[in-house]
C-alpha cells in the first residue's frame, strides 16, 4: 500500500484535531484511498506543550523548513492562520512542487490572486474547505456537483460567534454586551472579538464564495462590511413583531456585469429556513440557474468539524496523487485565464426595504415630519409601530417599501438633524426576495 507523506504547520487547537482525527480514523482512510496519510512532521513555535495525542519520536520540529524542504512531503498543511509567516510558507511550498491544504479564510481573501496564480504555474492543488463553514462542505460543492451551474445569488450565515450572540439576544432578550460577555466566557468568542462581532472574518468568507460562484477577483476592501454592535434588543423585539429575525448575513448577487457583496445585520422572514440558524452554527444559501435554490447547513467552527474538512482536501489531493495527476482543478474552480474582475456595486446603489427605528420626542407633527422627510426622497412607508414613551424618548419604527440606499441614508441624515429626534436613528437591511 502506497504511503503519501503530510506536513502540518501549526499545532494549535485546530491542528490537534487533524492530528487525532488522522490517528483515530488511519483505517478508515487508508480503506477508502487504498493509501496511507502519514503524517511525517509537524511545525509549530511550542513544541513542548501537551495537546493530549501522541506522536512518534521526531514529529514535532519548530523549524518549518524540515517540512517546506522535505521531497518526500506531497502535502502541506497550514494552520497558523493570519498573513505572515503563514503566505510565505503557502508560496514556498508551491513553488517547491507541494499541495497545500488551508483553513487560512484572511489569508486567502486578501492574497489568494498571488497564491492561486502560483499553483496554476506550479500545476499543484491548493485546497480550502475549511475557510468556509468548518465542517461544511458547501466549497467542494460549488466546484464540483454544481459547478455546470451560472450562480445568482450567495445567502450566508458564516459567523458562529455573531449567531450565537443573536440567537441568545433573540431568545432571552439580553443585551449584547451582556451576551458577549457570556459568549466569551464559554469560548464561543475571542478576547479580542473584533473579526467576528464586527463582520471582517464573515466578509473573508464571503470574499471567498464571490471568487467561487462567480469566477472573479475580488478586492476585498470593497466588500461593505457592518458588524452587529448597533444592534439592541429593542431592535430584536421590534423585528419579531413584524415577523423577522435579526442575522448577520454575507450576501453576494449577480447583477449583470457587476456583483453586490456586502455584510450587515440583516431581517430575514421567521419561516425562512435561515431564520432557524441558531447558535454557532452556520448556514450557506446558494441559488444557480439549473439547481435553483441549495442549502447547507452545519457546524462553521470548532475542532472536530474544521479538522474534517482539512482531511476530506487532504484525501481529495491523495486520490489525484494516486492517480497520477496534479491541479485537476484550479483552486476557485475557473481556470486562471477564464477569471474576471467583476466590480463591486457601491452600497448606495442597492435596493431594499428597511428597518427604520426613530428615538423622537413625544409632542404632535412628529410622525408628519418623519413620514414628509422620507416622502421627499421617494422612500413610501409599508408599516408603522408606534409605542409607549420610553424615559423621555418615544420609539417609532416603520417598514419601507424598496427603495435605494443612498436616498434611505439622505433622508436619515435630514431626518437626524431634526430637534425632535433624540437618538441617531438605526436603519437595518431587509432581506425578502431570496430569489
């Protein structure tokens, strides 16, 4: 039986979870490749810590070069995330003849042209199911199953932390500070939770999927990207009442020759499937002109379900070695020539109904001012709540009909400057037509 050699570069959480799901299920894998994975060395700056496996004497090394110069490695493994030193191991081990297998989402949405352009010179594979979804395996489907298919549209929900977050603000009505406080004393949330809570790692996602369904490059800093700070549990409540749910939502759409790509909180109807998304896990909602509408759903996140992901590539890069062959297919699933450079609609173009939350005075002619400040910029009200006074604050909330973003902004920005409003108001995107 022929043994394929494996490197892994970062031993932290995830890594420990390939390296036991690889020890624990050898038989199974080496039942269905008719191969051995070995895993022949192991890089990592601690060397000395105990992760609970065990490993044969020589493994571990804290000089990744033993793996990157290594001719009998085939692939390579990176699981230190972040983008240095984590791109230039990606590009050395290319450029030595390796396939190379990621979980690195950042990495990729920022430098993935360079790395991509490099394995297609290099004819290697460079695989990365585990950037997207965790154990989910939406990327392999996209280029595989359904990849006869011209994509329209991409719906995810790609954060555990922020879904987390919302479904306990949903559910027991808490605030989100209090919340995130919670989420990060049971780890669902970093100490620092800046990538998740404010949309950047949901937008590496996203930025991935754009280049996948769409066969374009993507510049990442023109993905608009909106966290989910400003959202407060009057918000949840008034959301409910109008029969949505608050999530944070990745959201990519064709529209001729350019596409929308944009990350926001965002109301999806209750009886919506992707409404049901609670806690950390993930769902992706893609729509293709044969397929129609497809949805995946699973854990985003976590040991167990990262480290399947990392050892299905692992296995799909076995089958090509085993057959003789190299890039069998390029890494977004275009061949490298065949790639555009779509451009990114400019938020205040989109169209969309609208969450709009007013903190007025209680005193006659408000609601008249509101509605006359928004009928000047062709922005019809479809529903209305008005409630009790609240402090000395009244909450007025009205449903839009469609309408374009920029003369939504337009109004709220008069409307703001109004003397009887007493907060800035809070708009939030609503998402309906998931055709």
């Amino acid at each position: 039986m022929k043994d394929i050699y494996v490197g892994l570069i970062g031993f932290g959480t995830v890594g420990t979870g390939v390296v036991r799901l690889l020890a624990d299920n050898a038989g199974l894998i080496s039942d269905k490749l008719g191969a051995r994975l070995i895993l022949k060395k192991i890089a990592d700056l601690d060397i000395t810590s105990d992760r609970g496996v065990k490993l044969p004497a020589g493994v571990l090394t804290a000089d990744v070069n033993e793996i990157l110069a290594d001719p009998e490695i085939s692939i390579v493994i990176e699981l230190i995330g972040g983008y240095e030193p984590a791109k230039s191991f990606v590009l050395k081990a290319i450029s030595a003849g390796k396939h190379v297998v990621t979980a690195n989402k950042a990495l990729l949405a920022l430098h993935g042209d360079e790395i991509y352009a490099l394995a297609a010179e290099k004819g290697v594979e460079v695989l990365y199911e585990a950037a997207v979804g965790g154990g989910i395996p939406v990327l392999s489907a996209i280029k595989g199953n359904m990849a006869a298919n011209r994509f329209n549209t991409i719906l995810g929900i790609l954060n555990g932390t922020c879904n987390f977050i919302l479904t306990k603000m949903t559910k027991e009505g808490s605030d989100f500070a209090d919340v995130l406080k919670n989420a990060q004393e049971l780890g669902y949330a970093e100490a620092d939770p800046t990538f998740d809570i404010e949309g950047i790692d949901t937008a590496h996602k996203l930025a991935l999927l754009l280049s996948l369904c769409f066969g374009t490059k993507v510049q990442f800093d023109r993905i608009y990207t909106e966290g989910i700070t400003s959202i407060s549990s009057i918000d949840i409540n008034f959301a409910q009442q109008f029969g949505y749910r608050i999530k944070l939502l990745a959201i990519g759409k064709r529209d001729g020759e350019r596409i929308e790509a944009r990350v926001h909180p965002t109301m999806i109807p209750v009886h919506y499937p992707m409404a049901d998304v609670d806690g950390a896990f993930n769902a992706i909602r893609l729509t293709g002109d044969f397929v129609g509408p497809v949805m995946f759903y699973g854990r985003g996140a976590g040991m167990e379900a990262t480290a399947s992901a990392v050892a299905g590539d692992l296995m799909d890069i076995s089958r090509n070695i085993l057959a003789g062959v190299g890039q069998r297919v390029s890494a977004r699933g275009f061949h490298e020539h065949t790639v555009a450079e779509l451009a990114i609609k400019p938020i205040g173009e989109i169209v969309s109904r609208y969450y709009l939350r007013f903190s007025v005075v209680d005193r006659p002619g408000v609601l008249a001012a509101i509605a006359g400040a928004l009928g000047k910029y062709n922005i019809s009200i479809e529903s209305m709540i008005q409630t009790g006074r609240s402090g000395a604050h009244v909450p007025i909330v009205i449903i839009t009909h469609e309408a374009v973003e920029r003369d939504v902004l337009a109004a709220l920005a008069e409307i703001d400057g109004f003397d009887l409003i007493r907060e800035k108001s809070n708009l939030i995107r609503i998402e309906d037509n998931l055709e």
